[in-house]
C-alpha cells in the first residue's frame, strides 16, 4: 500500500532519520515509536503530505507518490497530535466539511459519529465549552465518517478514557481486519492482535 525508501530528515542540524525504509500492507497497523524529540510526528507529517523537508523516495501503491497525490489524500485520513476542533463551532459544524467530500455522508451521518464516541447530545454546543478529551473525541469522530482505506494517526488516545482508548482500539482493528491500514504513534500497549502488529523505532535510525 505504501513504501518509504532512503527516507533522509535533518532538523535543526541534527538527524533525525537517515535511509529510512519501510512499508506497509493492507490488514496491518505500523506503530511508530522513539523517544520524545525522535521525529515521529515529523515522519508522520511527511506521510501525510505536510511536510517536504525530506529526502528520498515515497510510493503509494507502487507509484511514486507526487504523480498520484490527488488519489493518495483522496485514500489517506490524517489525524494529528492537535484535535483540528475550531472551538468556536460545534461538533456538527466542525466534521460537516466531510459531507462535501463524500457523496455516502449526511447530516444523519454526522450525528452517528458523535454517538459512537460518546457525544450524543453535544451535537450543537460550541467546542470551547467541551472537556479536552471530548474535544480529541470530536477530532476523532472523523474515523467513523472516512472510507479512507490508510489511516495516519498521531498519539489518537491522548486525553481519553479508558472506556475511549478500549473503542479506539476496537476500531483500529476492525479497520485492519476489513482491509485497512494504520500507522500510528502511540505511547500506550495496543491491545489489539499481535498479528496485525508492527513496530518501528525511530531511535535506531538516527545515523551517526
């Protein structure tokens, strides 16, 4: 599904990964992990488009990817450290931009969503006036509403609750299961099958 080959980044002067080379399949979650400061969340926002400071090669699908990027952001979620809540809006208002993107989604759709991660009734309250973790649960909201077969998830349980982190879980690995894709960073134990899961430790491609 997606192949990073010789992936060179230097930040600040420093390295922080060098002939950096990985892939991942569909039915697999690829958990990224490295110190604070490793350069996940850089990797993650070079996979996800944000970021162009790099060297080396990215594939989608065995095709480079800036000659199929339309298709790519069009087949991959991004879901970042920050929520991407305006807490000016509401929930709805905030995940109602989706409903232009996909011709299967509706007002209905929304309201589905929000249920599923525990915010039926919150639908129309202004986002400044949630706790933070509803705040992530709106952001993350937008799983239930993508058919982005790639996911690209960065620390997606901060500030959840057990009974949040258990559902988060449970969707990742349906997602897997049903012929998805995860890469992820994330200082919790996934406990989801161990089959399934690969990891990948940035402190070890630092370079000298």
């Amino acid at each position: 599904m997606l192949e990073v080959n010789n992936l060179f980044c230097e930040r600040d002067e420093r390295i922080l990964f060098k002939q950096l080379n990985f892939k991942i399949e569909t039915g697999e979650v690829l958990q990224i992990e490295g110190e604070n400061g490793s350069g996940k969340t850089t990797l993650l926002r070079i996979l996800s488009g944000l970021l162009d400071a790099f060297e080396g090669e990215i594939l989608w699908q065995k095709q480079p990817l800036n000659d199929v990027r339309e298709d790519y952001y069009h087949k991959m979620l991004y879901v970042g450290h920050l929520t991407g809540v305006k807490a000016a809006l509401t929930p709805e208002e905030n995940l109602a931009w989706m409903i232009c993107l996909s011709s299967h989604l509706n007002k209905l759709s929304i309201y589905q969503a929000l249920k599923k991660v525990g915010l039926y009734g919150y639908e129309d309250v202004p986002c400044h006036s949630l706790s933070a973790g509803q705040q992530r649960r709106v952001g993350l909201a937008r799983l239930y509403l993508s058919s982005a077969p790639l996911w690209i998830l960065d620390e997606p349980f901060t500030a959840l609750d057990k009974k949040g982190v258990a559902e988060k879980e449970a969707l990742i690995a349906e997602h897997v299961q049903t012929g998805g894709a995860v890469i992820l960073t994330t200082h919790h134990e996934l406990k989801i099958p161990q089959q399934t899961l690969r990891r990948l430790n940035l402190d070890n491609e630092k370079g000298a």
